[in-house]
C-alpha cells in the first residue's frame, strides 16, 4: 500500500498516515533557472511518466552524493518559484536513495487545496530551497537530497539512515505570486497615503498629515491580468495594514512571513469590498473608514473609530474547499 506525505506534519517530521534539461531557463519576469553543478547522481535517476501521476522512478542504488543534486524533468512555464513564504500547491513522491524504493508520496489525487509555502516544506526537505529556485508551475523536478538538504528527523522517520540519501520527485501543481506583478497605474486623489515598495515586493505606507477621508478610498497601484476576486472562493494576499492617526502598521502578512488566503464576507467590509472585482496580480490600496472597518469597538491594536490604510497583494486564488 502506499504511503502518503500528510500536509499538516509538513513543519516538522512528515508523517506517513495519510493518504531532465541541463542549461538555465530565463523567462521575461528575470527568475534564472539554474541546476545543480555536479549532475553525477542525479543522472543514476530515471524518471518517467505522466505528471498528473506518481512517477515511475528508477535509480542505479545506492546513489551517494557529497551535496544535493537536482534537474528538470519537465520545464513548467508559469508562475516561478521566488522565496521561502511563497505558496504554492505540490506533489512529492519520495523514494530510499540506497534501495529505490518508494517510501511516501502526497496523494496525486488533483487536488489544489494542499497549499503551503516553500519554507513549510524545507523544515523536512531544506534541499528544496535550492532545487526549487525559479521552477516554474507546470514543471516536474528530481532531486537527490543528502546532506544538509534532509533533515536529519525526517530522514530518521523515513529510515533513511545516516548519511543517506533521498530521491524527491516534486511536481509543481500551483504556484502563487510571490508579490504584485501588474504594471504600475496611475493615481489620482488627495491627502491619500502614499506607498514605496522594498525589491521584494513589501509595501512601505506613508500616511498624510491631513484628515482621512469619511468614504472608502480604493486605488490601483498595480493592475494584474489574473483571475477576478469574486468573492466565490478564497483569495490568497498578502497585506500591510496602517493606522491612519498614528501611521503605525498594526497587522501585516509580511511580518508574519506567509500570505494569507480568505473569504471576502470573513473580513471588514471595508477590506472586502476593495478587493472584490480586482484581479490577481493587482496591488489595492485601500482608506477605511470606521463604520466599515472595526466601529466604535475597535479590535486588538486597533483603537475604536480608527480609520485603516490597507495595501493588499493579490496573488492568487485558492481552490474552493472539497
């Protein structure tokens, strides 16, 4: 029977309970793809199949390797892997580097609803901060992981022993963005906050020394051409939110070091409303008003009758729930 990789024992030991191209790809977006320097044990693998399925693996064993290795079976051309708090949606299929033989697999079962970020991941797998960089969704990666590229609990939980190694099979089914990519719009209104924007994509807000607007305020700093926000199913963001008296960030996704996924009716209404009929890709900043944010009873951090800036990334959008 096989044994499947369970989502949730990601962060820490994997449990076990639940159900190639050799030269750098560049894209317009600038992400190089580039592989591993010594191809010797990755070239022992064969990899092979369709990759909406566990793949059919085999491997010259026992594959040993001074530092992990990792090569493109399948080049995907989507959205590319960028850093460690991006989310994405992948299968893994993972197999005994001195035997060949399959130890777990994630269910292959086409469901997008599994997601995590990369650094939920490299808790068990660090050699997948490497061997993912600048992949792309729609792409199929192998990679032999030894070293400091398994973590040694996890290997132990797998029975791999010490100074063993790991063929990970890795199909990249979702990836989201990892910041805005629309291209930059022009804004128009008064006294509005205005936004910088660190390389990787973190928003910086300065709020004006004038009074905040009594209605809601939604400007377009960015324009993506990807999915609508409907509002049907969950949308994925990340976000920086300021209050406006006191120009101090009181919640940000950035700082808490993942994107955040949500329904439009689960947050203010102020927060929703902006977001809804925007695209994935967009970057929204929006003003909001107390009565369409937290009131007069305010929450945590925030005063009552305070008035919110928000600049949201929209990056992409969940599968609804199974």
């Amino acid at each position: 029977m096989r044994k499947f990789l369970a989502p949730v024992t990601v962060a820490g030991i994997l449990g076990l309970a639940l159900v190639g191209c050799s030269s750098p790809a560049v894209n317009d977006d600038g992400c190089e793809r580039t592989l591993s320097a010594s191809q010797e044990a990755i070239d022992l693998v064969t990899v092979e199949g369709d990759t909406d399925d566990v793949p059919d693996v085999e491997a010259y064993t026992p594959i040993m390797a001074s530092e992990s290795e990792w090569t493109d079976i399948v080049e995907g051309d989507g959205t590319a892997v960028r850093g460690l708090d991006q989310a994405m949606v992948i299968d893994v299929a993972l197999y005994n580097g001195a035997t060949g033989e399959q130890i777990a697999t994630t269910p292959y079962d086409g469901s997008l609803t599994s997601v995590l970020t990369l650094s939920q991941w490299t808790q068990s797998f660090p050699g997948f901060e490497d061997a993912l960089a600048c992949a792309r969704e729609g792409g199929r990666v192998a990679t032999v992981l030894t070293g400091d590229g398994l973590n040694a609990e996890a290997a132990d939980g797998f029975g791999i022993g010490e100074g063993g190694s790991a063929i990970a099979v890795v199909d990249l089914r979702k990836v989201y963005l990892d910041k805005a990519d629309g291209g930059d719009q022009f804004v128009a209104g008064h006294n509005l906050p205005t936004v910088v924007r660190a390389p990787d994509g973190r928003p910086g807000i300065i709020v004006p020394e004038a009074q905040p607007p009594a209605n809601l305020q939604v400007q377009v700093l960015k324009k993506g051409d990807g999915e609508v926000v409907t509002g049907d199913a969950p949308v994925r963001v990340h976000y920086t939110g300021v209050l406006w008296d006191e120009g101090t960030v009181f919640d940000s996704s950035w700082e808490n070091g993942a994107p955040v996924a949500f329904e439009l009716d689960a947050v203010v209404e102020g927060f929703g409303a902006a977001l809804e009929g925007q695209t994935v890709g967009s970057q929204i900043l929006a003003v909001i008003p107390p009565d369409l944010g937290y009131g007069d009873q305010g929450s945590g951090s925030v005063p009552a009758g305070s008035t919110l800036v928000f600049v949201v990334d929209i990056l992409g959008i969940d599968a609804p729930a199974e």
